[in-house]
C-alpha cells in the first residue's frame, strides 16, 4: 500500500474515474429496489415506521442542504416541516384527502413561512444564525402549541387516510410507497439543486463569502433563496409524515426534532445529501425502536453514537464511503 | 493615455485606525503598475479598499470616470475589477473545474473563457479534477490568476503573486502574467519581490505610511539605487 502510494504522481483527470461512478449506480439501483420492495415482506409496523422515516429523511435533507451544501447551520427547520405538516392536516380535513394536493399545499407553506421568517436570518451568520433559526423554531412551536384553531396542545387530529390521484390506499404499504415516490423526487429534485451552477455557488459561499462577492456574486440573495428551498422541501416533509400519522401535534416541530434532524447530517455526513439521510433512518431508529430495549434510554444512545461518530469518523457516514474509494484509488 | 483607475484622497482604515492616509494613484488604460512598499504600510489595505472589500472614510476612487468608493464588492466586481488575492484564497473543497465555472458564473463580455485560461495554463487542465486544496502554491496561483480573468476584467489587481512561492515557481507565474501583459491588460501589482515587479511593471510607485512617497516609470526608479534603498530598506 504504501509503496504504491509514493509511487505518485497520481493520474490527474480521473479522480471520478467510471469505476466507482458504476458502483454507485449499482448501490443507488440495489438500496431503491429494497425500498420499493419492503411493503411485499415486512409486517405494518416496521412499514410505518420506515414511512416515519422517509418523511423525517426530507427534513433532514433540507437541514443539509443550508447546512452541508450552503453552510448555514441551522435549528429552524423542524418549524417549517410542521408547517407543512400542519398545512396537509388542514387540507385533509376541510378540503381532499389528494396527497398530491396536501403535498403542494404544504410545500407552498413551507416556502412562504421560510420566505416570512428567512430574510431575517440569512443576514446573520454562523452562531447567531444559528440562534435565530433556534428562535423562529420555538415561536412556531409556541403559536402551534397555543392557537386553538389548529388544535393548541391537544394537536390536529380527524386527518382522513389520503388517496392517491382519485384512489384510496386500502394499506399502510400503500401509503409507504406515496410518501417513497415522493421522498425520492424531492431528493432528485435536490440533488440536481445541488450540482447545478446555484449549487456551486451555494458551496463557493460555504467555504469563501467574501470571495464569491469579489467574484460578482451577491450571496446575501442566494442564501435566502436557499433558504426559501429548504423552507419547501421541509414542508413536503411535513406533509409525508402527516399522511403517514394522520395526526399533528406541537412535538412534531419541536426542539427536539430540529435538534434530531441537526444531529443527523453530522452522523450522515453533511454536505452529501444521501449521508444524513441515512443518518435520519438511523437516528430515528434509535428514538423509537431501540429505545424500548434500553430502557427508554434511547437519547443516552443517540449521545453516546453521535460523540463515536464526532471522535471515529468525522466526516459521518458518508465519509467512510469517501476514504474507501481513495483507497480503492491509490 | 487615460487613466483606467484613478484614486485620490484616499482615506481608509479599521475600527477608528487609519491605515490609508490620503492615497493619491493611478494606473493608465493597458499599463501595469507597481505597487511597492514595506510589510505593513497599506498595500493590502488599499487593494481591498478599491475592490470595496473595505469602506473607505473618505476619498474617490474612479474606474474609467464611474465612482466606485463605498460600492459593495459585488458591485465593484460588476463594474470590471477582479483581484487575486494574497494567499491564492482558492475555494479548498472544490475543484480546479468548479472553481473556474464558480468565477464564470458571472461572467463580464469578454475573451477569457475557462478553455481560454486551460490554454494560457495547460497545468490547470491537467490538473481540473483535484481539490483546490490538493495544488501545489503555484498551481494555487495560477488557478486564482485564472479564476480573476474569467470575470473579464477591466482592471486586474494582483496582491503579491510571489508570496510563499520558490523562484522556479515565481518564474512560472511570472511568465503567465507577461504573457497578460502583452495582451495589453492594465493591472496593479502588489509586489515584495522587486524582481518580478521590474520585469512586469511599466511604472512603479512605492507606498510609506499610508500614501504614495514616489511614481515613476520602471527603469529611472531601477537606476537610481540610493533611491530605492531609502524607500524600501532593501538593496
């Protein structure tokens, strides 16, 4: 190994040689093939607990993409997704149970609360941004918490199971694979975000700020308007996991569900997108699943994995994915 | 000529020091000056100080005629001025490739296109998939060399381009920039290394304590030694 290291030069053009490009494109093909298969073998509850998780991967991806791609740290998320989940209740018990339909509303909601609360945070940066976010967080849960007209503490309930372009779904499976195709176009959606010209822009503000701003950019504009994408994409996250509970409450938006969704970019790897997601799916399995068998201590185990994943791999689960292909490359 | 840039009465500094004291500069449309001075008198300042990275208290700085002094750096940057500045600064995550599509986003009308600046630098299209952090210094250079001629530039600030480079490299860089040169660019170099100024600049001026001591063309400012010895503190 080492000899082959210092035998460098390395080859320069081919660090995203076809090789491992292929290999992604067969692990993409193999995890989306389990997805969409899990409904055929797994009972209803794991299935509703991956619905759960699927709605609570959109949030995190939002968490990411000001995060990871833009670096813009945030606690202010989770509101946005009970926005958006909130919003979907609503539709579904005074207007349709379409999915469709609460999805679109719900992503309108998320983008106009973002749009109403972001010109105000994006002026900041780093921890008071973060504080911000944090403020707007807890104003959102506060007016959810209280305003009777959405249910106050008691939360949203009476949602109807929704149906799908005119068709009900007769199944938890059924649900499970709405909120999938809807989860896995957002994150294409996002992910094209993140590799298109506005996507590098929002990595060049990430790493030099004031660089960009000699280089013509104003990034003042396009971190609102990240942060306006992001409000959007939480809140078709709020709707996914208000289709799957049918049921909203105040802790749907909570700290703690901002403070989850952070903590799962970092174990997944911020700034790749699909590392926090997977980071959701784990984070989320610890909270509700494993937590019954250690006695309910399932934010003690969340402390103890994130603190391993700070000291072991500090660039999450997606950066174990990283070091392996440079491996493989050397 | 005309003068492409001309700044006067250049007052600037940070939170209540003044470190630029009244800089009266001009740089003429297709001409590269100069600019010299010990560490610390305000070379640096007064290049983020015309690129509007730094609110000046008072003074004009004007681009072809169009005042610039107190616009925001974008709007500089809009209005035809691009800078490499000291230290490369070139984004670290990303790569060779990004970094110039980033710089071409923005793009004035113009020649420089990122094929244009791969056949002014073939290292940099060698080397268009590595980080900007796996460069060597001088491949840093050239890629924030690069990265400020694809904004087109009217006006090309350099701040101190040889700054941590071995000689060998400083030659490199210091041919690409010659090559600049005779594509009739005007430019502001920022420079320590007297030798890379002297091949490069047609005027020199040196700056002490905040203003300019001393404008000149190149070669009178080179043959008068004792001159130069008392401005700068070196031989």
């Amino acid at each position: 190994m080492t000899m082959l290291q210092t035998s460098a030069p390395a080859p320069t053009g081919t660090v995203r040689g076809p090789r491992p490009a292929r290999r992604g494109a067969v692990i993409a093909t193999a995890v989306g093939v389990l997805l969409v298969a899990a409904p055929l073998v797994l009972g209803a509850y794991p299935v509703s607990m991956m619905t759960r998780m699927l709605a609570f991967a959109v949030l995190v991806l939002s968490v990411d993409l000001l995060t990871g791609v833009t670096g813009m740290p945030t606690l202010g998320q989770a509101a946005y997704f009970g926005v958006g989940a909130y919003t979907a209740a609503l539709v579904g018990v005074h207007v349709t149970s379409d999915g469709a339909v609460q999805a679109a509303a719900a992503l309108a909601a998320g983008l106009v609360a973002a749009a109403a609360t972001g010109w105000v945070a994006v002026r900041a940066r780093g921890i008071v941004f973060l504080m911000l976010t944090l403020a707007i967080g807890e104003s959102v849960h506060q007016l959810a918490d209280t305003w009777s007209a959405v249910g106050g503490s008691n939360g949203l309930a009476g949602m109807p199971p929704i149906s799908v372009f005119g068709a009900a779904l007769p199944a938890a499976g059924f649900v499970y694979w709405w909120v999938l195709a809807v989860a896995a176009l957002v994150f294409a959606a996002v992910a094209l975000v993140a590799r298109s010209p506005y996507g590098r822009t929002l990595r060049g503000i990430r790493d030099n700020e004031a660089r960009m701003r000699a280089l013509g950019y104003r990034p003042a504009l396009a971190r609102f308007g990240v942060y306006c994408l992001a409000g959007a994409v939480a809140g078709v996250g709020g709707a996914l996991w208000a289709a799957q509970a049918r049921f909203v409450s105040p802790g749907d938006l909570g700290f703690e569900v901002a403070a989850l969704a952070l903590l799962s970019v970092v174990i997944g790897g911020s700034g790749s997108l699909w590392g926090p997601c997977l980071g959701a799916a784990l984070v989320l399995l610890v909270r509700d699943s494993l937590s019954a068998y250690v006695g309910g201590h399932g934010a003690l185990v969340l402390g103890v994995v994130f603190v391993a994943v700070v000291f072991l791999m500090p660039r999450g689960l997606a950066g174990l994915a990283r070091s392996r292909r440079k491996e493989v490359r050397s | 000529m005309t003068d492409l840039l001309a700044v006067s009465g250049l007052r600037a500094g940070y939170a209540g020091t003044t470190v630029l004291d009244g800089v009266d500069l001009t740089v003429p449309a297709g001409a590269v000056v100069a600019l010299l001075g010990r560490n610390g008198v305000g070379k640096t300042t007064f290049v983020h100080t015309v690129m509007g990275m730094l609110r000046p208290y008072s003074g004009s700085i004007r681009l072809d005629g169009r005042e610039l002094a107190g616009a925001a750096a974008h709007a500089v940057a809009r209005a035809g001025v691009a800078i490499v500045p000291q230290g490369r600064r070139v984004f670290a995550p990303l790569t060779v490739e990004e970094n110039l599509r980033i710089a071409a986003g923005r793009r004035r009308r113009g020649p420089w296109t990122v094929d244009r600046v791969y056949e002014l630098m073939p290292r940099l299209a060698e080397r268009r998939a590595n980080r900007g952090d796996q460069l060597s210094g001088g491949e840093q250079q050239m890629l924030a060399i690069g990265r400020a001629l694809l904004r087109n530039p009217r006006l090309l600030l350099l701040d101190e381009p040889s700054d941590g480079l071995a000689p060998a490299v400083v030659g490199q860089i210091a041919e690409v920039l010659e090559r600049l040169r005779g594509d009739g660019i005007s430019a502001l170099l920022v420079e320590q290394d007297l030798r890379l100024a002297f091949r490069l600049a047609d005027e020199v001026a040196v700056m002490r304590k905040g203003r300019i001591a001393h404008r000149g063309p190149t070669a009178e400012f080179r043959s008068d030694r004792d001159r130069a010895r008392a401005l700068l503190g070196v031989g």
